[in-house]
C-alpha cells in the first residue's frame, strides 16, 4: 500500500493508528517522525490500550531511536515531535 501511495506522489502521511498499527508502521521502518500528546492525567491497567504493541524488539540495537525536535505546552497539555532517526 505504500508503494502504491508514494507512486502517486503521496509522500507524507499522518496516521493516527491503534498500537497494531503503529508497531507495524515502525517495525517496517516506514516511521520518521511521531508526535505526542500528553494530557494531565494518568490511566492505569492491564487493558489500557498502549501506544505500541506487537511483539516489540528483541535488542537495542533494533528499537526506533528519534531525536526530540520540538517540546512546548498548548494549556495544560504537552506536545512533544520527535523525529531524526538517530
């Protein structure tokens, strides 16, 4: 699907997935920027959804490592780019 997307000129995309999707994303090295925000609240759980799941990464040397490119408050909520694999 991305090929076919990027052969249409589609070179940016937002995806705002569930944590399958997102791992998915990142496992296939399709991932080169991720934006969080974060709210003034906590909740906890086993059944809580995550922002990744899937198997995750067997060693360091594998994980997604991103450079903070922009940090700042919009009300009490945190905004945080991350992007620049390091």
């Amino acid at each position: 699907m991305m090929d076919i997307l990027y052969s249409k000129g589609i070179k940016t995309l937002m995806v705002e997935g569930g944590a399958t999707l997102n791992w998915n994303l990142l496992r296939l090295g399709l991932v080169d920027e991720v934006r969080l925000i974060h709210i003034p609240f906590i909740v906890g759980g086993t059944d809580t959804p995550t922002l990744v799941g899937g198997e995750g990464f067997y060693s360091f040397d594998e994980v997604v490592k991103l450079k903070l490119r922009a940090h700042f408050l919009r009300g009490s909520r945190s905004h945080n780019r991350m992007g620049d694999k390091v």
